[in-house]
C-alpha cells in the first residue's frame, strides 16, 4: 500500500501554516465568489476552502484561483473519488472532506492536490495514519468532543495536528488555537452571507468584510486591539506578526507562502 510522501504532507502542514483561519466559504452566487474571496484576502486571509455544497463550488474554485493568485484556493466537502478528480481538473490547490474512506485517503496518497482528511474518532484517524497522515480535519469538532477530545488524541498522537472545524465561533477560535495539536480553525462563522450579500441586495463593498472581520476578531482576540489604521491588510497581518500570542503558541504566519517550501514545491504547487 502506497504510503504519504513528506512532500504531501510539507505541503498541507505549509497550507495550514500559512493562515490560522480557514473560512469555509459555501457560494450562492457565482458572481460573489472572487470579490468576496479577494475580500478576505485583502483581510489578511489567504487560504480559502471553496465547498462543493453548492452548484457553484466548482466554477467558484476555478474562477477565483484566476483571479487571485496570491490566495490558497482549496476545495471542501469533496465526499468521493469523482469529486477530488473534479476539483483537481478546477484548479484546486488542496482538497478538504468532511470525513474518510479508506479510498479517499489512498487517492490522496497519488493525488495532486493534497488532501486533509476529516476525522471524528480516534479510529478513524488511526486508517488515516497508517497511510502517512498526519494532518487532519477534526469535523464537527464541537459536538465530536471538542477541545477536551483534541487534548485526548494528543495522548496517543503527539505527532499529529488538526484544523478543528463545526460549531467554532469567534468566541471560541483563540481557546482551540492555543492547543498545541491545533495549527488553524475554519469554519462558515468566518463569512457570514448577511454581511456580504445583505436581504436587500445592496452589495457590500469588499472593504466592509475585511472591516467585520477584522473587528470581530478583535472582539475575540484582545492582542487585536493593537491594530490601527493603514490599509486593513497590512494592519492586520502585523498585528498577527508582531502579536503573535494572540493566535497561540506555535502559529508562524510567515510574509509570503513560497518562504516556507523548497522552491521546487512552490512551483508545483502554484
Ligand atoms: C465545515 O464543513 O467545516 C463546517 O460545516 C463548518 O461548520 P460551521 O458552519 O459550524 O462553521
């Protein structure tokens, strides 16, 4: 049985090195999929799961890997074998599911796009793990046991780390990140659709996402206070240099993605 190569995993661990938030982003309309995203890029947010939970999904990763070439396009709830063929052929830079399969997990194993597996149980994340993996989903964390199940999985696994997703919440996302074992959250609560696309259909300019974003992670992270002013980008990924404490120990959020890989990985991977 073929195994995962450190390549593979280099490459996941860079993604969720690379940002501390993931924002698992579901689009209705397929005209909001680049301005939100480049939204949250400019927020200082540069990995984005783009889901298959709707039509748009797949037309949405391609469109917004073209546009944006700075962020991390990768795509979520992908559930068979047909679906990580679809978003690899989309441009797809990393593939997310919600659970496992054994033939899931092996494909990811040949893959392109590497894949970060999503795992409930400590069973599950033993298939997973004897096939090299050591990155993980932990879905849905909250009510698969939350951040006492992942100080547990940390017993037997102290070499594996997790992106909790399900049920985290800006109140809640600095607590699982300051776990050791925790590299990134993600979650919907990270693009809430009445803020960027309002009953009304009055768009929101792209400005104002990165403002709510930026101020409700202030409310949750107090080190964000320090933010001020310039463009919202820049203010925000210094404050996440220079403070880093306020996303727990251990979360490097380095200036640009390509610093962290070997140049011949960074090549391929883009
Ligand atoms: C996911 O796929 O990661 C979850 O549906 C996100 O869960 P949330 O909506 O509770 O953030």
């Amino acid at each position: 049985m073929n195994q995962l190569s450190d390549y593979h995993r280099e490459r996941v661990r860079a993604v969720l090195q690379s940002s501390p938030l993931v924002p698992v982003i579901a689009i209705q309309d397929l005209e909001d999929a680049v301005p939100l995203c480049q939204a949250l890029v400019d927020g200082g947010i540069n990995v984005l799961e783009i889901t298959l939970r709707t039509e748009h999904g797949l037309k949405a990763i391609e469109q917004v890997r073209k546009a944006i070439p700075d962020a991390w396009v990768g795509a979520g709830t992908v559930t068979s074998i047909a679906q990580y063929r679809q978003v690899e052929a989309a441009g797809a830079q990393f593939v997310i599911t919600p659970g496992v399969t054994e033939a899931i997990l092996e494909f990811g194993v040949t893959s392109e796009a590497p894949l970060l597996p999503g795992i409930a149980t400590i069973s599950e994340l033993m298939v997973g793990y004897n096939l090299g993996y050591r990155e993980f989903k932990f879905f849905p964390a909250e009510v698969a046991g939350g951040i006492p199940a992942l100080k547990a999985f940390n017993g037997p696994f102290p070499d594996v780390t997790f992106c909790p997703t399900g049920g985290i919440r800006r109140n809640t996302a600095a607590d699982y990140l300051a776990l050791g074992n925790v590299q990134a959250v993600g979650g919907t609560w990270l693009t809430p659709r009445m803020w960027w696309r309002p009953k009304t259909g009055r768009r929101l300019p792209r400005l104002r996402v990165g403002v709510w974003l930026i101020s409700d992670f202030r409310l949750g992270f107090p080190a964000w206070k320090f933010w001020s002013g310039r463009t919202l980008g820049q203010g925000f990924r210094e404050t996440l240099r220079a403070h880093p404490c306020a996303l727990g120990a251990g979360h490097p959020w380095p200036a640009t993605f390509p610093e962290t890989l070997p140049q011949s990985a960074c090549h391929t991977f883009r």
